[in-house]
C-alpha cells in the first residue's frame, strides 16, 4: 500500500513542517523515507528531489556527518541519471561516510552497497553489479545476517546477474538458496 503510505508520510511531514519549520533532523529523514516510497512506486524524479533536499537540510553545519546525512547523499547519488558527472563520486564519498560511521564491513555497508545498484539506478558494468552484491553477501554472511531479509534480496538480485551471464547452474544456486533461507 504505497501510496497510503505516502500519503500518511507527506501529513508527517506537514505536521514536523509546522511543529519544528522548515528545517529540522525529523523533516530530513521523513523526506528521505518519501524518497524511498517514490523508488519503489517507480517514480524517479520524485525521489531524487526527496533525496536531494533531505541531504541539503541535512548538510547544515554539524550535521554533514551523521549517517542520516550519508544515506541520503547515497539516494541522491542513486538516483541521479546514469550520465550525471558526480554520480560515482557522490557514491564513492556516502559509501567512505557510511564505512566511517559503521565500520567498512557492516550491514549498513552491505545493504547500502546492494541498494545502490539495484533496479539499475547505479548503473554500473555488469562486473561491477556482480561484484557488489557478491561482496554485500560476504558482509551479511560475515556479520551472521545470512538470512536477513536484504540478504536475501541481494541473492536473488545475484542470481539473476549471473543467469543474465549464462551461468544458469550458480545461478540456479542462489536462487534456491535465497528461496530455502527465506522460509
């Protein structure tokens, strides 16, 4: 129920709007949670000006290195189009700010990693999307988060990776993995 819900989170929004003003950590986050809403329901534009004007509040003097800040520096660069000139930059410079604030081989990590190219908004090589959920895997399994619901969505995300190469028996691997955990 996506559009409830973003129904019921643009009211949380007019409600910080009027009980905190214009700017405030609480209004940040409940735009980046709008954002997200808007990726899912497939609304790209929408998101990106979510993202965008949750990391600029966010970017407020002492409050550019909070992981909020990093997370929605790391939708903003998501969702920037695939030809923008700071899109891997501004995904190299949230990913360093997430490392810093959860440790390089945290959950935090692995599904920020994983996110990022999901859908192909991240864009990316086909190596390089094999290798980001191959790693986000590596950090869940590390952290004993094998089973954790975003594991099992970069198993199956892998999975198809690796059909799309013609590696159906890996591929038939993951998929039944990911399938045997989910249960």
């Amino acid at each position: 129920q996506f559009e409830k819900a973003k129904s019921l989170t643009r009211r949380t929004l007019g409600m910080y709007r009027t009980l905190h003003g214009p700017r405030s950590p609480d209004l940040a986050e409940t735009l980046y949670d709008l954002g997200y809403l808007n990726t899912l329901t497939r609304r790209p534009d929408s998101a990106l000006a979510a993202f965008r004007t949750s990391a600029e509040m966010l970017r407020a003097p002492g409050q550019e290195d909070t992981p909020a800040y990093a997370q929605s520096r790391l939708q903003w660069a998501r969702m920037l189009p695939l030809d923008h000139p700071d899109k891997r930059a501004w995904f190299e410079e949230a990913m360093e700010r997430l490392r810093g604030h959860h440790g390089a081989r945290s959950p935090e990590v692995a599904e920020a990693l994983h996110e990022y190219y999901v859908l192909g908004f991240g864009g990316g090589t086909p190596e390089e999307i094999e290798a980001a959920f191959r790693e986000s895997l590596a950090i869940y399994e590390e952290n004993g988060q094998g089973r954790h619901r975003y594991a099992l969505h970069a198993m199956a995300n892998l999975a198809t990776v690796v059909e799309q190469k013609g590696e159906m028996e890996e591929a038939l691997m993951w998929y039944q993995r990911s399938a045997e955990l989910g249960q």
